[in-house]
C-alpha cells in the first residue's frame, strides 16, 4: 500500500511539473489618453509573491527579443513586466521610424515617466509580486528610460541598463533622491555612448551619492545582448552586433545583482 500512495504521489508531481509554465499574458492598460498594450511573464509553478522587473524595450519596440528576456527573467524567479512605452504595442522595422518612436519618448520627460509609472503599478498589481521589491530593466533606448527613471527618483530597489543609451533627459538629482541601486553593462566600443556622457552622468550620480556600478566589456558594441543585432546592423549599416559571450557574461552580472537586491 505504501509502495502505492508514493507511487501515486510521484505521479502527481511529475503531471503538476509538466503542466507548468512560463506564462505570458497580455495587459491592456493606459498612460493618460495612451493606450498601452503591455505583457507581465512569469513562472506559474510558484504560488508565493515574487519579486518584479519592469522591462523597457529597444527603440525597435516589443520585440521578440525582449519577449525572450522576460522569460528568462520568470525562470529566474521574477515577475516580468514588458512595458509599452509607445503605445498601442507599436513597433518599427527601420531606424527611422525607430528614432521617430523613441524621440516622442525621450523628447518629453513627462510622458516618458507617465509610460513607465504605468507599467510599474500595472506590475504592482500582479498578484504573483511583492510590491515592495521591484526593479527595472531596459536594452538600449530602454536603459535611457529606466536610468533616466532612477535619477527621477523612481520607486525601484535595483534598475540595470544593457547597452543602454546615456541620454539624460531628467534633472541632476539631489542628494538622497536616488532609490535604485544602479548597473549599467555596456559595450566599450559602443560609438552611440560617448565619453563625454559617462562623465556627466558619474558626476551627477556622484553628487547624488548614488550606489551605481558601470562595466564596460572590451569589443562589445551596440544590441550585444539581441541575437538579431548582428543582421540588423548589416541590413541597416549600422554599429549593431551580438556578442554571446559578452551577452552571457552580463547576464550573469545582473542575475547577480538583481538577486542581491531584489530576493533578499
């Protein structure tokens, strides 16, 4: 009888284990008159509240990429949600339209705050997320976004940047306004960030006296992490190429990172 029940056991674990799932699921929210159209993923084999990660995509929009990076987020123990940060899920297919996008964001602090505040209570709400530890992460025009919100004195524990862009469009803060613990992973040959943005933004988190770390990883350039930069930057002609060992080296850095702040 004993050999049974236990036998009977295991077979219901092994069923439970294969029914479960990342899951993604799309949430339909706005951002003043905006329609945003935006995905929270995570792993539904766990019941307890879990910490979250808002995800700012590339000037391309939510792609595939970013779809990809969520999910590896949920295997990682997190709630992630992909915030929409042009609305109605838009996305572009050249740098033109790219730029376009990402320029209607990042001209206007505003709505640029407003789209993430958006996504960041809509993560708040999950019931899978401890609403008091959450992070952000953005890749490229996304790491602008999220640094962008940690100088503004975003409430987030942890925020990371991947090959993210330096352009600061939010005041110096003052000393004490920073929350987030701060991580910026860049390429060291990325020509989109130049020295002299480095050197303003060291000093404005050093003024702040903010707890930040840059890693500058030799011969990486832009989108090191998007396994589609590399036919991107060839159709396109730009500065664009995955690295993989450069992609997983900065993974784990932020997987270090995120775990120290976030799961503890």
């Amino acid at each position: 009888m004993r050999t049974i029940i236990v036998g009977a056991l295991c077979a219901i674990a092994m069923v439970a284990n294969a029914n479960a799932a990342i899951r993604e699921e799309p949430v339909t929210y706005t951002a003043g008159d905006t329609t945003m159209k935006g995905f929270v993923v995570y792993d539904d084999a766990v019941t307890a509240r879990r910490p979250g990660i808002v995800m700012v995509h590339e000037w391309w929009g939510i792609t595939k990429h970013i779809h990809d990076e969520a999910r590896k987020f949920a295997q990682q123990g997190y709630t992630a949600f992909i915030a929409d940060m042009y609305g109605d899920a838009r996305t572009a297919d050249n740098p033109k339209d790219a730029g376009a996008l990402s320029s209607s964001v990042m001209k206007d602090p505003k709505v640029m705050e407003s789209r993430f505040n958006a996504a960041r209570d809509q993560l708040a709400r999950q019931a899978s997320v401890n609403p008091q530890r959450i992070g952000a992460v953005g890749y490229c025009f996304g790491g602008a976004v999220v640094l962008n919100m940690a100088r503004a004195g975003a409430d987030l524990a942890a925020v990371a940047g991947f090959h993210a862009s330096l352009g600061l469009n939010t005041p110096a803060p003052a000393p004490g306004t920073v929350k987030a613990k701060i991580l910026i992973l860049n390429g060291a040959d990325d020509p989109f960030v130049k020295r002299e943005q480095y050197d303003a933004l060291k000093k404005d988190f050093d003024a702040a006296k903010a707890d930040y770390r840059i890693i500058e990883y030799p011969g990486a350039v832009h989108a090191f992490t998007n396994p589609e930069a590399t036919e991107l930057g060839k159709k396109f002609n730009l500065p664009l190429r995955y690295d993989a060992k450069v992609d997983q080296e900065a993974k784990a850095e932020a997987a270090k990172f995120f775990a120290a702040d976030l799961q503890k």
